[in-house]
C-alpha cells in the first residue's frame, strides 16, 4: 500500500471503484465560494430554511405559498450571483 502527502486544504479520495491506483489517490479540492462566507448569505440560507417550515404548514392552491417560495430562494441565489461579478456595473 502506498502513502501519500497531500495539503491540508485537499481531500484524499481512495474509492476504488472510481480510483484504480491508491498509490496515486484522487484530489478533490475542497471549493468554499466567496459569497457561503458572508453573514448576510447565511442568514439568507436560514431564511430560506425558516420559510419552508412555514410553506409545509400551507397548501400549495394558496398565492403566497409561491410567492414566498420564490422570494425567499432568490435571496441567497442574488447574493451569490452579485457576489461573483467582477466587471463594472452596465
């Protein structure tokens, strides 16, 4: 069996079934984007958490069942989206 030294920032992936060599394992970075750092993006998440406990107590017929479906999901999704722009605004 073979050793290997990896960073601590990688993941060794010794699965045989997709990785025939352990002598040479798979690397998997692990990949945190900028924006699952930001406050303001976690509580987004958590709002989002929040309104589907609340959208199971509701049926599904009723308006504001999608509406706050849809405003809670675009929350964190506009968040990531302004995050990732690295251009100046049109």
């Amino acid at each position: 069996m073979c050793t290997a030294v990896v960073e601590t920032m990688l993941i060794l992936d010794l699965n045989l079934s997709r990785n025939p060599n352990p002598c040479y394992p798979l690397i998997v970075p692990q990949t945190q984007f900028n924006h699952e750092k930001l406050k303001v993006y976690q509580k987004a998440i958590a709002l989002v958490s929040h309104a589907n406990e609340i959208l199971e107590g509701l049926p599904k017929t009723l308006a504001v069942h999608g509406q706050l479906d849809r405003a809670s999901t675009s929350i964190p999704l506009n968040i990531a989206e302004g995050n990732g722009k690295h251009t100046s605004a049109d």
